[in-house]
C-alpha cells in the first residue's frame, strides 16, 4: 500500500512539472548562407545561442542554411567537420569513425559573431570564414 502512494506521489509530482505555462521562448524563421574560404561552405553547421534559452543548431549544406532559432540578440557559433585522424590505445582505436571540427576557435568557442534575431524578420544572416 505504501509503494502504491509513492508511485501515485510521483507520478502526480512528474504530470505537475509538465503542466506548467507555456514556454516563453519564441522561435523565429532564420537564413542564411556561409563562406568558407570565399566559397560555399559545402557542409557544417550553424548555432545561434542565446543565454537561458535553449541553443538553435542548423545544418549548412551547399554553403546555405535555413531552420528556426530563439528570438532575441544571438552569439553565433559555425563548425565544419572531417573526419578525425585514428588515435590508436594499446592495439585498440578508440575514435574510429569519429569528427573533428576543423574551423578555427574563432568561429565556434571563442567566437565573436553576432545575430538580432526579431519578430519583424527577415532574419537572413550571411557570415564569412577561413579554415586557417
């Protein structure tokens, strides 16, 4: 009987957690294209962070990108991937298969670019980088 109203607590606990108000957070339609090194970015992606919200990452294919991300004045973050070169641990490798982002700081974790993300649009943010 006990177990029985610990798990009705609980459950009764978890329903009311999900039946708060609505979220605040308004997503706004971005675009955009990217430039990796005077051209088309072929692949990566984009990431529009904005504090105490969620981050909005949007993949970039042929050097453009589109999708949706919080209203608001955005830090911007842009990654390119290739494969990341064999580390081998005994006679084991331990990252077969996995990516590394080959775009410098600057863009990503200690990256400077902005974007003001507003209701009255169009929200359309071009960005250039270089690999080096």
């Amino acid at each position: 009987m006990l177990r029985c109203m610990l798990t009705l607590v609980c459950v009764l606990s978890i329903c009311a957690v999900g039946c708060g108000p609505a979220s605040s957070v308004k997503m706004r339609a971005v675009k955009g294209q990217v430039k990796l090194d005077g051209k088309p970015m072929p692949n990566g992606e984009i990431q529009f962070e904005i504090p105490g919200k969620v981050p909005a990452t949007i993949p970039i294919k042929d050097g453009a990108y589109s999708g949706n991300a919080p209203e608001g004045k955005a830090r911007v973050e842009i990654r390119a991937y290739k494969p990341a070169a064999p580390v081998k641990m005994g006679n084991d490798i331990v990252n077969q298969g996995s990516m590394e982002n080959y775009l410098p700081a600057r863009y990503n974790s200690s990256s400077t670019f902005t974007a003001d993300i507003s209701a009255s649009g169009p929200n359309e943010f071009n960005f250039e980088v270089t690999s080096k």
